[in-house]
C-alpha cells in the first residue's frame, strides 16, 4: 500500500489537476482509500493508470456497497493493484439515492479498465447502480426480468418479506 | 478323516451319483410327473414378470448428470474408484436425459435453474426417480434467502432426500441403495401412482373451433 | 468487377446454446455460440444458474457464522474463501494470529490447492477424452479428503479456519499421514504426466489453441495460472507475501506461450511446488496455541469454563452474539488456485458483517473466454473451458 504520506501526495496531485476530485483521503489498518467524487472519476481512474509514478494499471476489483442510513448512500469501489510496486490503493466514489424510481449513475470504466465489464454489470444486478456508456447493461446473475435490487439493505433476505401464520388473518392466503 | 469326515463324503458322493442318475434320466426322457417338476424346481428361478423387471430395473439405473455444486464433487467421487457406484449398477452416466431413468439432483437449485431442471425432469422417460443430494437441495439448506428454492420438492417429485453438506459419498451410495430396495418394494411405475396425484393432470384447453 | 456483392451462401450463422445441463461445461454455464460452420464467430457466457445470494445471506449473521457460507462459493478451494475472509476480519480487528496457525493454515491451503488441481486435471482431460485420468487424479483426492478428514471431521467445507488461527490443533498420527502422502505424490503426477505430456491427440488439441496474448489477459483483469501461462510471472504469494509464505522457499512456474499446453504445464508444476510447500511447513511447524489469545474474539479452552468466570461470560458473548469489529472496511486478496480471490468486508461495528463482498477469480478470468474461443472450432472452445479452469459456485456466489 501506499502509506499515509504517499497517499496524500496522491491526493495533492489529484487535486492540482482537477479541482474537488478527491474528497479526502483515508488510510487506516494498512490499507489506502480515495474518497472521490463521482463525476470525473474517468479522469482519476486515467490518471492513475497512465500517469508513470502511479502506473495503477490492474483493476482487481469493481464492487459496490450499501451503507443505508449514512448518506451518500452508495459507493462504488474501484481496487487498483501496481504490479510493479506491488501497491494496493482503493478508490471509492460515493453516489446518492436519487429516490423514486430513479437509479444512481456513473460513468463506466470499460473503456479504462476492461476487466470491469462484468462486474459493474454485477453492480449493475444487485444495486441498481446504472453504469453511463456500458456497452451490455443487463442484469448477469439473476433471472433477467427479476423485479429489485436484491442486496440493497432494505431488501429482505428471503426476496419477501416473512408472513407467519398468526398473521393469517391480516393476509388471508398469503401462501397462494 | 474320521467316520464322520467320510461318511460326509460318501453321503454328498452318493448324492452326487443320485443326481447323475437324476440328470441322464432327464436327458434320455425318463423323468416324469413329480420327479420331473422336482428337478425343474430345484435349478430354476421362477418368479414373476413384475418382480423380475424390478429387480432389473433397480439394479440398473442409469444418473443422469445433474451435478449444479459442490455435492457434485461428491457425486463424482462417489463414481470415482473408491466407492465405485458402478458395482451398484450406476454404470454410466448419462448425460442425455432421453437415456437416463435418475436424476441425482445435486446441489443447490436457484430460481434461475429451476424451470431447467424442470424441463429435463419432464424430458426423462417414464419410469424415473429423483434423489435430491445434500441440504440445499432437499429444504434450501443453509440458504433461506431470495435466490435459492427451499428444496426441489416445491417443483419436483422427489423420491429420496440425501441429507448431509456434502453428504458423504458413502451417504449417497446409502441414498442409491435405499431407492433400490424401494423400487423393487413398490413396482408402480409412475409417478403419479406413486404420489397419489391421479388426477392432477393438466391439459390445454380446446381451442373454439374459428 | 461487377459491383453487385457476393453473397457466400454457404457461410451460415448459427446461434446455439451450450448447456446449462451440458456434460462438458464443468458446472451450470450456459453459452451463447453464433457458430459458421465449425468456427466460433461469438459468445457469450450467461452465468446465475447457481446464483445463491450468499453474499446477502452474509449480512445476517455473525462473523464466524459467515464463514461457513464463503467457504461454499469457490467450492473447490474452500480453504482460500476462508483465509479470505478470515484474514480480512483478522485485519480488520488488528489481531495477529499464532506463528502455528500460520504453518497449519499454509499447510491445509497447499493440499488444497493441489486437490482442487487434481480435480481440474481429472475432469479436463475428461472433457478431452483421456478417462483414465479421471480415475487416477480422484484416487489421490481421495487421500487428501482423508487428510482433511483427519484434521477437522468433514472432507469438504471443513469451516477449519476460524477468526485468529485454526478451530482445533491437527491430531496425532496427522503428520505421519501427511509425510506418508507426500512421498508417494510426485510419483503420481509423474504418472499423470507420463499419460498425457506427449500423448499425441492431447499435444493437438491443447498446442496453440487459445493464446490470448499478456497485455490483453492484463486489461481482462485475468490472474493465476492462466496469466502465469501466458509470461507474467505474477503471484500474490511471492508479491503480497501473507501466513508463512515469506519463509518457505518454493518456485512459482511461469509458461511462454499461452496456449492450452502452457496451462496444463504450469499447474502439473504448481502441483509439484505444493508437495515442497506441505513439507517445508511441516518441517518448520512450530508449537504454540493454534487460535488467538484474545478471548474476545476466539472460544477459551473448554477446561478454563469451569473454574474462571471471565471465560464463561466471554464464551457466552460470543456465541450468543459474536464478536463485534470496530467501524471500517477493507480488501485483502490471497493467492487461490484460480488466481486472485479477494474479500472485502464492511463492518459497522456490530456483530455482523455489513457488506461481504468476494471477488472471485472465476468471474473474472470468464471474460477471456471470447477472446480465447473467436475463430476457433467449437470442440476447441470446450478445450478452452476446460483449460480455464471455472468454478461456477464461485462465479455466480
């Protein structure tokens, strides 16, 4: 990992180049974070895989999360891996709920990172994070007309919600 | 050695000369009535159609491979050299589901995958039986969430639930062994006897004729 | 030249479906294959026939309950899904495990690997034909099923691995077994290469088929011996090195070309260096506790319940709700036998995790499956699949 002062070199470069990118920096138990702002995180991604002190140029991973009652609900991950220097650093963009039946979006990454096609379609599947300039947006791991976002926290586990049956009478024949 | 120990032998000898004699008769057309219904007894297996079949039927079942997760790993080992389930008749698994008459369900049945395993169940010839292997495909398992069917008898008739996570392969051969002795305890063919569900047919509807 | 175009009438394209119920697709994968003739002109892989929402499962139980539902996703290389995710919480916690966890870890993650290539190897030559590998290769499996039998009850999905070491100290008699399996392996795999190195059918049909060139396996994301094959000597256990990787001295082997050969060598030879592996860390298995001191996050010993209170509450709080993590989140990847299998664990400082999150190698390395299959015949795309080495537990989670 980069450790806590090269990350804010990082940090410092990325903000010279543009301005109100990097929202801050996070560096605790060994592993570095770039908290950034959505909207140009095409330009950071390219930045730091071309740019020849960083050379991040392997995308490990592509995942999301959902921290429900904190606000900005959503953040997308982004881990990058320098092989050379065999460093690890995270790059989080944090989106908001719209609300409704609105979906977050962010540019996709695929033209960046190829490797980032099916996972932001996992992304895609599970939080209903709509990925701007994805060439095959479509749900991958559940059935493709499936109605929900199934791992966003206030959906329920079990795909509806538990209906025991001393409740019969409040939903009569529930089970049919 | 001894009086005993010869007197055995002259008795099965002398049984032995009595079954000769017994033989040439037969050949030579001399055996009749009783003594010849004896002699066909003594060496013939008779039997009836149904049981025969039966015990064909289940000494010859042919997997159809259905392996979906890890209880498929066990389900090859179970074919693999150590338990071979060859010797029970499991020879070959068949991966066409026209030639297969089981279907060892293993592994955990998502909604994605369960209209598939449904439509090689109904692709399978008459007569066939379902063992669900493993938790997870018997209730759901350990998966009571959104993506798994909490077991395959919500969609399928199953004839016996494997429990274990994987269960061993000894546990599955225990599986194959009891469907044997239940096929050739209850011959109806059919899974619609065998269930009590006569009756429960659907057919399309007739169309008004335009 | 006349200007109307030619139409070749006898080039057709053809969209069929492989699987999901196939023999060959080593799991339930489905593929989309537009075929002319016999070539393959595209595909496209559709996965989630196994789809079992583990990851969401995972939110609603504690930590160490979650360990039985990561270690089914790979469902080959249980041992890696667990240091995934144990190592993350252990890091997340800022604990360290015992220099003896560390060897037995190492040592349960070196059979491992060498099972779940032993069973690649049985049912990919299966697919190419070669039967008898299938025997062989199960033989030894089972002997290794035995090890881990051994060691902790169960053959597969052993949930050995606990947060801050090991569940239980292996068992007398463990190491003798252990010894006795691996004098007799190399002697094995010399048998399977005996079988299969110059077997003229196997050279045809894995030589030069499906070279995907280094940069592009790069760009795909693709780790393991599939990017080894291809000449990027990339391993996180000589990069990133973790347990006791740093102190044992092992080879990582490295192919040229990248074709189907180069693929199928570089494994036969991962498969010798985890035979060293097992030994040296038997040899340098130290004594010790073999879980972590900390009775906040480990069980005490059951001797200690009848006489110290503290252990009593401890066990009581920690089978009743866990162990609680304090806020944050992080990745921590291990090397599997597929390539990079990572895990990302969110905590919120209760007992449960908020987000798991594991980033399977199979998923990713599924991508290079068009790149490898395009222009080549279909009986080489199953050569392909074979080769590539999915896991469709692990891909669909």
């Amino acid at each position: 990992m980069p450790d806590a002062v090269g990350l804010e070199v990082i940090a410092g470069e990325l903000r010279e180049r543009s301005e109100g990118s990097v929202l801050e920096t996070s560096f605790e138990r060994g592993s570095a974070t770039l908290i950034v702002d959505p909207e140009p995180i095409l330009s950071v991604l390219r930045w730091l895989r071309d740019w020849p002190e960083q050379r991040y140029t392997f995308l490990s991973s592509l995942h999301a999360a959902d921290y429900l009652p904190a606000e900005p609900r959503f953040a997308v991950h982004y881990e990058l891996l320098s092989m050379e220097r065999a460093e690890r650093l995270n790059v989080k963009a944090l989106l908001p709920d719209p609300g409704g039946d609105d979906l977050p979006e962010i540019d996709s990454c695929v033209e960046v990172f190829p490797t980032a096609d099916f996972q932001e379609r996992e992304a895609y599947d599970f939080f209903g994070i709509r990925f701007r300039g994805h060439p095959d947006l479509r749900r991958i791991l559940m059935p493709e007309e499936y109605v929900g976002w199934p791992q966003r926290r206030d959906f329920p586990v079990g795909g509806e919600p538990v209906i025991f049956t001393n409740t019969e009478r409040e939903v009569p024949g529930w089970y049919r | 050695m001894g009086a005993g120990g010869t007197g055995l032998e002259i008795e099965r000898a002398s049984d032995l000369r009595v079954r000769q004699h017994r033989a040439r008769d037969l050949l030579r057309g001399d055996l009749e009535g009783e003594e010849l219904e004896r002699y066909v007894e003594d060496r013939v297996l008779t039997t009836t159609l149904e049981k025969a079949l039966t015990w064909a039927r289940s000494n010859a079942m042919w997997p159809a491979t259905f392996g979906l997760a890890c209880c498929a790993i066990e389900m090859m080992s179970m074919v693999s050299a150590r338990y071979d389930s060859a010797r029970y008749g499991a020879e070959v698994f068949r991966a066409s589901p026209r030639q297969a008459d089981m279907l060892i369900l293993s592994g955990r049945v998502s909604i994605k995958m369960a209209p598939v395993v449904r439509r090689i169940y109904d692709q399978m010839l008459e007569p066939k039986w379902v063992l669900a292997m493993g938790a997870c495909s018997s209730s759901g398992g350990m998966f009571a969430n959104y993506a798994v069917v909490q077991g395959a008898d919500k969609f399928l008739p199953v004839d016996i639930h494997i429990p274990g996570c994987p269960p061993r392969p000894e546990a599955l051969l225990h599986g194959v062994l009891k469907l044997q002795r239940m096929i050739q305890g209850k011959p109806d063919l059919g899974w619609r006897r065998r269930y009590n569900a006569e009756g429960t047919e659907e057919w399309a509807k007739e169309l008004p004729n335009a | 030249m006349s200007e109307t175009a030619v139409v070749d009438r006898t080039a057709e394209v053809m969209t069929i479906n492989v699987g999901p119920h196939h023999p060959a697709t080593h799991g339930v994968l489905r593929l989309l294959v537009q075929l002319e003739g016999e070539v393959v002109k595209d595909l496209k892989p559709i996965v989630g026939y196994v789809h079992t929402g583990i990851e969401k499962s995972c939110e609603e139980k504690a930590y160490w309950k979650v360990i039985p539902f990561v270690e089914r996703m790979d469902y080959l290389a249980y041992y890696f899904n667990m240091e995934a995710f144990c190592g993350c919480v252990e890091r997340l916690l800022e604990i360290e495990i015992p220099e003896r966890a560390k060897y037995l870890r190492v040592i349960h993650m070196e059979l491992n690997r060498l099972h779940s290539h032993l069973v690649w190897l049985g049912t990919s030559a299966l697919d190419l034909g070669a039967i008898s590998m299938f025997w062989y290769c199960f033989r030894e499996r089972d002997s290794i099923l035995d090890l881990f039998e051994m060691s902790s009850g169960q053959r597969m999905h052993t949930r050995y691995f606990q947060v801050g070491g090991v569940m239980e100290d292996i068992p007398l008699g463990f190491e003798r077994k252990v010894r006795a399996f691996l004098e007799e392996m190399p002697s094995r795999i010399d048998q399977y290469e005996a079988l299969l190195d110059r077997n003229e059918i196997f050279l045809r049909r894995t030589k030069g088929v499906g070279i995907v060139s280094r940069e592009r396996l790069l760009e795909l994301g693709v780790t393991g011996p599939l990017l080894r094959a291809a000449g990027e000597p990339w391993d996180l256990r000589k990069a990133e090195p973790t347990l006791c990787y740093g102190d044992l001295d092992f080879k990582v082997p490295v192919g040229t070309v990248g074709d189907g050969y180069d693929r199928y060598r570089v494994r036969l030879e991962e498969m010798r260096e985890s035979v060293k592996l097992v030994g040296q860390a038997l040899d340098g298995l130290p004594e010790g506790p073999h879980i972590t001191d900390d009775r906040k996050v480990a069980l005490p010993p059951r001797h200690e319940l009848s006489t110290s209170m503290e252990a009593l509450i401890h066990h009581f709080k920690l089978v009743t709700e866990g162990f609680r993590v304090p806020p944050g989140e992080l990745y921590y990847a291990t090397e599997s036998p597929r390539g990079e299998l990572g895990c990302f664990v969110v905590a919120d400082g209760s007992a449960k995790p908020a987000r798991v999150h594991i980033r399977d190698p199979s998923f990713v390395n599924l991508q290079m499956l068009r790149d490898m299959s395009l222009d080549g015949y279909l009986a080489d795309l199953i050569q392909n699949l074979a080769m590539l080495d999915p896991i469709l537990g692990g891909i669909d989670r």
